[in-house]
C-alpha cells in the first residue's frame, strides 16, 4: 500500500479513504419500514406534508444550480430561483414526493453517495412523522414503533448519520466553511426555514394534549414558515434551527434522533459550502464531500457532548414569531 498511496492524486487519496470510511454505498435502495402506521401524518396533515415535497425541491434545485452554474449560482438562487419557490411551489407544492434525479440529474449523477444519504435520513425523518401522529400520546406502543424505525435507519451503515452530536467546527471550522451562507444568504435563510419547521413540527405533535389542539399547532407552525419567506426572507433564521432550541419535548424524549436530524441539517450546509466554494478545484469537490460524509456517520470524530450540544443549540435557531405576525407577502 504504502507504495501505491504517493502514485495517487492527493484528492482521489481522500476519496478512497471516505469510501472505505463509508463502507462503501450500495447500489440499491431501501423504502420505508412496512407497518401500519406508514403514511398516517400525509392522511392527518396533508399541508405540512406537501411542503417537504416541496422542500425536496428546493435542496435539489439548490444543488443543481451550485454544480451548473458555478460562476452565477448565487444570483441564480437569490433571484429568479428563490422567487419562484417562495411564490409558486411552496405555495402550492407537489402532493406527492418528487424525484430527485429529475429536478437535479447532473448533482445527482456527480455525488450519488450524497443523494443516498440525505433520502436515508429523510425517509427517517418522514417515519417519525407518521410514529408520532399515529401515536401522539406517551405510548409503549409508540417508543417500540420508533426504536424499530431508529434500528432499521442504522441498518445502513454505508448511509447512516452518527447519532452522537457533533461540533460547529465540523460546518464552521473547515477551509470553505460559510461559503455558501456568504454569497447567497437569503437562500441559506430559506434553507434553514425548512430545517426550523421539520424540527418544529415534532413538539407540535408531541405537545399537544388533543387532536383538535394538535392540529391546530401544526397549522400555526405551517404558517409560521410561510411567513418566514415573506419579504424576501426576512424573517427567516439568522442561525441554523437546531433540535434543543426549536424542539425540546423531542430532544429530551429523543435525543438520538434529534442529533441525527442536526447532524443531517448540518451536512446539508457543508455540501452547499464545498459545492459554492472556489477554493475547493472541482476535481476536488467530491472528495470534500464523501470526507465530510463520512466524518458525520462515523461517531468518534468532531463529537461534542450532550450538555454541550443542548446548550449551543438553545443559543441557536431561535425564532421571533412576534415579528412574523406582521410579516407581509412580497409575492404579488
């Protein structure tokens, strides 16, 4: 080996060690654990649900553009893009879940191991969704139903998140960290709007003592969100949203679950960061990323404490609703 290693490009080294680090991405696909509770928040809350349609959208999109059109990504995004999201497709957004390959074939085809592990998570993220809306009450039923969707998430290992929370130095401290929020910050604002109302939802469900108080909430916190893109984005989060602060009944119930969704938010800003990063040559750039991917799946690495991730995140991702209130559409 040690006689292979100098012949290769320091980029492919890296590449190699984050594969091998992976475990190496299979090439099939897994689907959502078959129980009876599946799909049971798209019945109860259709709204909220159709908006991670549309919230898909807006992360392929995003990565789309940075792979495309790495000259004018930002005013691309922080126009035409953001425009058209905030005042058609989350507005009205798709019924169903879109197909990422087709709203962003040439990111998808440059960094399939990215797109693998965002929809494992994602499809995590849904699971728990319908866990908790099926069983919105303190349950054994319900803690059995998340630990199997928890244990099937880490029958993965090549796509699943360390469960263990990690440090800001992991998204901050890196040569093109802050990259991407820097250039297109009213984008970065409506990318952090997402992973508030995902995170939100959690204690709405969780809170809430009846059906129709529950329902209520989750419309509340729907709008929220839609006014969060008002005014060109505002009112969004001048910080990225983080499990502690913005749900708290979740993170003290659930606390591993909790670190894999901010693990999973906090990847999605280092992808956008090494993508609109000039410093990192585009041969490079896949290399930059199966290293951070494996560096969030692994939990030895960039971990902090849980007294010390509870207290970053209530700093982090907090909300003025009272500003919201008044916030005005600019859509016209």
């Amino acid at each position: 080996m040690s006689r292979v290693r100098p012949r290769l490009r320091h980029a492919a080294w890296i590449a190699a060690v984050a594969i091998a680090g992976c475990a190496g991405t299979r090439a099939y696909e897994q689907t959502y654990l078959r129980a009876s509770d599946n799909w049971v928040f798209r019945a109860r809350y259709p709204e909220a649900d159709h908006l991670f349609n549309g919230f898909d959208y807006g992360h392929a999109i995003l990565s789309e553009m940075l792979v495309r059109h790495p000259r004018d990504a930002a005013q691309r995004l922080e126009g035409p893009v953001y425009r058209r999201l905030t005042c058609e497709i989350l507005r009205h957004p798709p019924a169903v879940p879109l197909e990422e390959r087709a709203v962003g074939p040439t990111y998808t085809t440059k960094y399939p191991e990215a797109v693998e592990t965002f929809e494992w998570a994602h499809m995590l993220h849904r699971q728990v969704y319908d866990i908790i809306a099926a069983y919105p009450l303190a349950s054994e039923e319900r803690e059995r139903r998340l630990r199997a969707a928890l244990r099937y998430y880490r029958s993965r290992p090549d796509l699943a998140l360390s469960a263990r929370p990690k440090s800001m130095e992991l998204m901050e401290g890196q040569p093109y960290s802050l990259t991407f929020r820097k250039s297109a910050p009213k984008f970065n604002g409506l990318i952090w709007s997402y992973h508030w109302l995902q995170m939100a939802l959690y204690d709405a469900l969780l809170d809430a003592p009846d059906g129709p108080t529950r329902e209520a909430t989750v419309a509340r916190d729907v709008e929220l969100f839609r006014r969060m893109t008002y005014e060109d984005g505002r009112f969004a989060p001048a910080e990225m949203p983080m499990s502690p602060a913005i749900a708290p009944t979740f993170t003290r119930h659930y606390p591993e679950l909790a670190a894999i969704f901010d693990n999973l938010h906090s990847l999605h800003d280092v992808v956008s960061d090494v993508l609109a990063s000039p410093s990192v040559k585009e041969r490079d750039k896949r290399a930059a990323i199966l290293l951070a991917i494996s560096r969030y799946r692994d939990s030895t690495s960039y971990v902090t404490s849980r007294e010390e991730w509870m207290s970053m995140g209530g700093e982090m991702g907090g909300v003025d609703t009272t500003r919201l209130i008044s916030a005005v559409s600019t859509c016209r």
